[in-house]
C-alpha cells in the first residue's frame, strides 16, 4: 500500500514524481531566488544562442521541404483544381526548432473537408509516403505523414485559414525584436524535452507554448515587444460564419515606450521566476491579444470541475475540468488553449515551472535546464544530412549498389510493362465485347421492324390498287379537266353554238373527271406511302448487313465482364509495383546526386582496392547491414518501426534477434524504454506528437 499524504491526497508514487509541487501544496517550499550573477545570465544567454545558431536548418534539408511542397502542389493542382496550398506553423514564421514539423493547409472549396483529406492520405500512400495518419476528430483535422528520405513529419489540414493570420502575427511578433526568435526557441526546447510539448499527450502544444513565451515578452519590465492587436482601426474577418478580430499594427515598433535592455539569459530567468513564485493561472487568463493578464472573471473562464489535483488523486478520471491554465488565442478568442491538458499533464507543467527556476536559481545550466526526460517524445530522427549512410562508403561502392539499383528498377519496369499491356488488351477485349454486344442489340432491334413494315406495305400496296386499278396520272386529269371546263364556260359564237347534246356529253365528261380526280389523289397518297415504307425497309436492311459485318464472332471469347476483372486485378498488382518504382527512382536520384556532389569535391571515399566481388551480395549485404543495424537498435530502444523496418526486422531474424550487445551497447536507450512508464501520459492514445 502506498503511502498517501493527509494533505493533499497524493500517492507516494505521484509525490515522488511531482516532489517540487508537493512541498509547494503542503507549505514546505523553499524555492527563493539566489543572488544570479551577471556572468550566469551571460553564460545562459551564450548558450541559447548557440544552442539557436544549431537550429538553422541545412541548406539540403530545406531545399528537400521546398522540393515536397512543390511536388504536392502539382499533385493537389490537378486533383483538387482551383485549390491553393500554403505553408503556415513554425517554418513560416521562423519560430521552429530544428526538427519541426511543415505545417500546409489546401485551401479548397470544392468538397467536404473531410472527404478531401481522406482523398490526400490515399494519395500520400499511393506515393508511398512513411506513417500517413489522419486525423479526422480533432478540433482541426489533418492528415499527418512522414517524409521518408529526410524523415521530416508534415502535417496538412483544409481551409484552416486563421492559423495562416495567427502564423502571421507570431511572424510580426518575432521580427519585433531580436530576441524573440531565440527566447521562443528556448522555451519551446525546454518544454520539448521535459515531455510538456505534446497535445495529444495532455500537454500544451507548441503553439500554446509560441503564446505563453510572447505573453512573458509583453508583460516584462518594460516591455520587449508591444501588443501589436492594438488600435483604433479593426480589421475583421468572416471564416467560416464567424467574424474575427484580425487587427495588426504595421508599426508595431513605435508602440513601444521604454527599451528593454536585458539579455536573454535574463529573460530566461524572469519567465521562470515568475511562474514558479507568482502561479499566474490561479485568477488569470494569459491573452496577448490585450498584452496583459486578464481576470477570469472579464473572460467568465471560471475554472471548472474537476481541478488538477482532484483529478490527479481520482485514479479512474482522466478528464480535467474546463479553463485549467488558460490561455487564450489572438484571435479565436473563444479558443482556450488549454482545452487539451489532461490532469497529469496539468502537473508536470506545474513540476517543469518549479523545476527550471530551481536548478536556474541553483546555478544550474543550459544543459541541465533542458535535459531530456521521455526521448520518444522528442523527434530526433529528422535526418538532416540526406547523404550521412553514404558518406562512411567507399564511392565504388555507392556506384555498384547504384548500378544493382537501376538493374533493378529496369526488371520492375519490364515486369509493369507487361502488365499493362496485357491489361490494355483486356481492355480492349472487354471492349469489343461489349461493343459486340451492343451490336447484337441493334441488330435484333433492326430486324424487329422489318416484319411489321412488310405487312404495312402490303397493306398500303393492297389499298392503293384497290382505289384505283387503271392509275391514272393526277396531272393529266386535272389538264383534261381545267380544257372542259374552259369549253363549258368560254363565250360562246352564236352561229357555232354546241348541240344541247354535245353539252351534256361535256358536262358529264367533266364529272366523271372530277370523281376520277378524288380517286388518283388517293391512289398518289397512297403510293407515296407505299414508296416510302419499301425506302425504309430498304435502308433497315442495309444497316442489318452493316451491323452483322461490323460484329466479328469474339463472343466465344467470354464475357466482357471477365476481362474487366482481369483489367482491375492487374492494376491492383501494379499498384504497389508503381510504389516501388517511385522509391528505387528516389533513391537512385540521391546516389546519383551523391556521386555528382562527392565528384566534384572529392568527398566520398575513394576505393583503390579493385577488387572484384560477387556484386550482387555485397552492395545488398552492405546497405541492409546499415538498414537491419538502424532499425535493431531503434526496437531495442522502443522507438516507432514502420512496415518496412518490421519487414527488415522479420527477415534478419525477428525480435529475438536484437542481441543484449545491441541493447547494452546503448545504455541510455534502454533507459528510454523502462522510463517510458513513468511518462505523463494515460493510457493507448496515439502517438502523434501534435494534436490540436
Ligand atoms: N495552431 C492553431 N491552434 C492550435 C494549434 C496550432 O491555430 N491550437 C496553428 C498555429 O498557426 C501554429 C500552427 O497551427 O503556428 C502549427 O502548430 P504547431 O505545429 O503546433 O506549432 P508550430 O509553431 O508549427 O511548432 P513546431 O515548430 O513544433 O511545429
Ligand atoms: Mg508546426
């Protein structure tokens, strides 16, 4: 049974792990500030400095981030068009770590958010991206992946358009003043490694701390740098509905009165002095939007139940009241970032303050101050030389893993070519079948008419002689008739005057012609029907020969449906194929570039031993040595392993095969792994090192 303390309720194990906030709770702390010297906050301010001067990122790395946006952006041109995609986070303003993730956000209104990132995590698989996650519950979804060459993480989210403003404003804050990149950068490298930089570990995020570090900027005496959300004239936003306060002064300089004077150690010590002996978080609200501390109660950000230490004690509550450490965001004022603490979380940030202004005010150092304390929360793994496996070897040996590179990419390339060949003609065959299909269908349709339409000319042909057995011409009738009546009714001379008789004979003539007139006219409908119904029988039957003589007898071939299945199936073999395609092309790219760059400095090893070897085995031997010893020595360490290492893993012999010379060999990594149950997290959440 563990000994619980009458006081504040605390395991032995949780007094143990929180001993600074203990003796803080139950009135035994003696933290005070010793006299600093001079010279320490010069030695401290030196050394964050240098510890800065090593954040730059490498001219290859950079040119490797630049390289990944630009290919997703012709990827998202033609799959999303018309969207935009653009960077934000640390690498836009400058205020990263060395190891920092590339924040992107696609601006895209074309479909559901959500649909759009489960699209991009498909695509960055199919592109063989390393660790693609996404994301889809957060307060900001996103999708997250790892660049595989340079391991650099990369997270994406959609129309997160005021991160793209707040980014801005960090950037406004940071060219401000000269301390600030580095003030923000110690902080951040602080909260790193002691394991309070994670928000999906129930620690503030990155982000959070950016703010937290501004606010101790604004709130110094004087000032380092103004509230530069000040001034008369606002700007505001729609996003989304909701209107924002995005107001930025563009001088912020001249908002500042006095000049503060102080280095950064100095700095340094002020922002922990003030946290672990004047808590702020008890009344206040840290807003850098008002360049001050603001009350709770203005904000109505009472904190809510359960509190830290009540959580803490109650072992099955992971939940912590709302509004624990507030801080709010510039410009999502509603937005308290403090939503994503857990309980344990809550204290070791507490533990961390009490902790750093302990060992500062001891004499300690920048080393001390932010010594590791869970490695695996900190992503070392960024490589930041692309060519650091290759400048340990011989570059005959680089060009003969190259040459074993390419001669296996042209097999892969034969092998998918003739794939797809034989999927195009399962195209083709699918086609033609259906197509014959669709002939047999207009053929049957054709042929249906061509019963009815011959009884239909009968039938006319039978009406029309019916009508009128002696076809007589309408034309000539109606001649005749219009001369008799012409006779009948012209003038007539009194001495040649037709007999009675002989009118009669006209007059009846002219009858008959007009009945005869009614009959041919009938007959000439019906004769033109009649034409017209043995055209269209005509022209059916021509198109039925057509139709027959365009189908070719392939239906003895099968069903089209069975070469549409053979098309799809040969696609999906292809898939992964086109995968490792990609991969081998990548990595041939790098050796080459190696070879071109070692060249012409003469950096790679040169290999004067000529000496021939069984080719095949020893580049492979060689770069899965490499490859089966990095990725041991990560599982012995209980570092993350993607598919591939498991597959490195299995084939060199399994977990069993990671030896005890592997795990002693380093000590610390051991460590890693045992300290990691002591880690402020609870529980199987996921591993992502951001959260929202
Ligand atoms: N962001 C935000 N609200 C949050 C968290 C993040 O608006 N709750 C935005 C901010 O613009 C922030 C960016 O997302 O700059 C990226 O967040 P994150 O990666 O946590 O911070 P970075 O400043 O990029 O830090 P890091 O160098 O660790 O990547
Ligand atoms: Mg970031």
């Amino acid at each position: 049974m563990s000994k619980i303390c009458e006081i504040t309720g605390l395991t032995q194990s949780q007094q143990d792990k929180w001993p600074l906030s203990h003796s803080l709770m139950i009135g035994e702390s003696k933290l005070k500030m010793e006299n600093i010297s001079a010279s320490s906050t010069e030695e401290l301010s030196k050394d964050i400095l240098e510890f800065v001067s090593k954040q730059e990122v490498s001219k290859s790395v950079t040119e490797r981030k630049e390289g990944i946006i630009k290919h997703l952006k012709r990827r998202f041109d033609i799959k999303f068009r018309g969207s935009k995609l653009t960077t934000f986070g640390s690498s836009k303003s400058g205020l990263g770590l060395r190891n920092g993730d590339v924040d992107l956000c696609l601006e895209f209104s074309g479909e559901k958010p959500k649909k759009v990132l489960n699209k991009i995590a498909r695509m960055l698989r199919d592109d063989g991206m390393e660790d693609v996650t996404l994301i889809a519950h957060a307060k900001v979804p996103i999708v997250k992946f790892v660049d595989q060459r340079s391991k650099i993480p990369i997270d994406i989210s959609i129309n997160n358009s005021l991160a793209i403003y707040n980014t801005n404003l960090l950037k406004t804050y940071s060219d401000c003043d000269s301390r600030v990149r580095p003030f923000i950068l110690a902080i951040k490298q602080w909260a790193l490694h002691r394991g309070i930089c994670n928000a999906a570990y129930g620690t503030f995020s990155s982000y959070a701390w950016t703010l937290i570090a501004l606010h101790s900027l604004q709130t110094s005496n004087p000032p380092v740098v103004p509230n530069i959300q000040d001034g008369s004239k606002r700007t505001l936003k729609v996003i989304d509905g909701t209107e924002y306060d995005i107001t930025m002064s563009d001088k912020p300089t001249e908002l500042l009165m006095d000049k503060n004077s102080q280095n950064i150690g100095e700095l340094l010590i002020n922002f922990f002095e003030s946290f672990a002996l004047n808590w702020p978080w008890d009344e206040k609200v840290l807003s850098i939007r008002s360049g001050k501390n603001i009350t709770r109660n203005s904000k109505k950000w009472k904190q809510q139940k359960p509190f830290i230490i009540d959580a803490v004690i109650d072992e099955h509550n992971v939940r912590l009241g709302k509004h624990s450490l507030p801080v709010e965001d510039p410009f999502d004022t509603m937005h308290d970032l403090s939503r994503v603490l857990r309980p344990d979380g809550a204290m070791e940030i507490r533990e961390e303050f009490l902790r750093a202004f302990k060992i500062l005010s001891e004499g300690g150092d920048w080393r001390k101050l932010t010594e590791t304390k869970f490695p695996e929360l900190v992503n070392d793994t960024a490589n930041t030389d692309l060519f650091e496996d290759l400048r340990k070897m011989e570059s005959q040996d680089v060009k003969e893993i190259l040459e074993d590179l390419q001669s296996e990419l042209s097999v892969l390339e034969s092998e998918i070519e003739v794939r797809n060949s034989e999927r195009k003609n399962a195209i083709d065959m699918s086609k033609a079948l259906r197509k014959n299909a669709e002939l047999q269908k207009a053929e049957n349709k054709i042929a249906n008419t061509l019963k009815p339409r011959r009884e239909k000319i009968e039938q006319v042909k039978k009406q029309r002689d019916s009508v009128n057995n002696n076809y007589i011409p309408v034309h000539w009738i109606e001649n005749e008739m219009s001369k008799v009546f012409q006779r009948l009714t012209e003038d007539v001379d009194l001495m040649r005057a037709p007999s009675l008789q002989k009118e009669k004979e006209l007059f009846s003539w002219f009858f008959e012609l007009q009945s005869m007139h009614e009959h041919s006219k009938k007959t000439r409908e019906l004769h033109g029907e009649f034409k017209k119904l043995l055209r269209e029988q005509k022209t059916a039957l021509f198109e039925l020969d057509n139709v027959k003589e365009s189908g070719k007898d392939i239906s003895v071939l099968g069903d089209y449906a069975n070469f549409d299945d053979l098309a799809h199936r040969l696609l999906l073999e292809m898939n992964p194929m086109h995968t490792e395609k990609r991969k081998l092309k990548r990595e041939i790219g790098r050796l080459e570039a190696w070879l071109r760059i070692s060249g012409r400095k003469g950096g790679a090893k040169k290999n004067h031993h000529n000496k021939k070897r069984s080719k095949k085995n020893n580049y492979s031997k060689k770069r899965d040595n490499i490859n089966v010893a990095e990725v041991k020595s990560r599982a012995a360490a209980g570092g993350s392993l993607s598919l591939s290492d498991l597959d490195t893993l299995l084939s060199s012999g399994g977990l069993s095969s990671i030896t005890k010379e592997q795990t002693k060999e380093d000590g610390n990594r051991k460590k890693k792994s045992r300290k990691k149950n002591f880690s402020p997290h609870r529980g199987n959440r996921g591993r992502s090192k951001k959260g929202m």
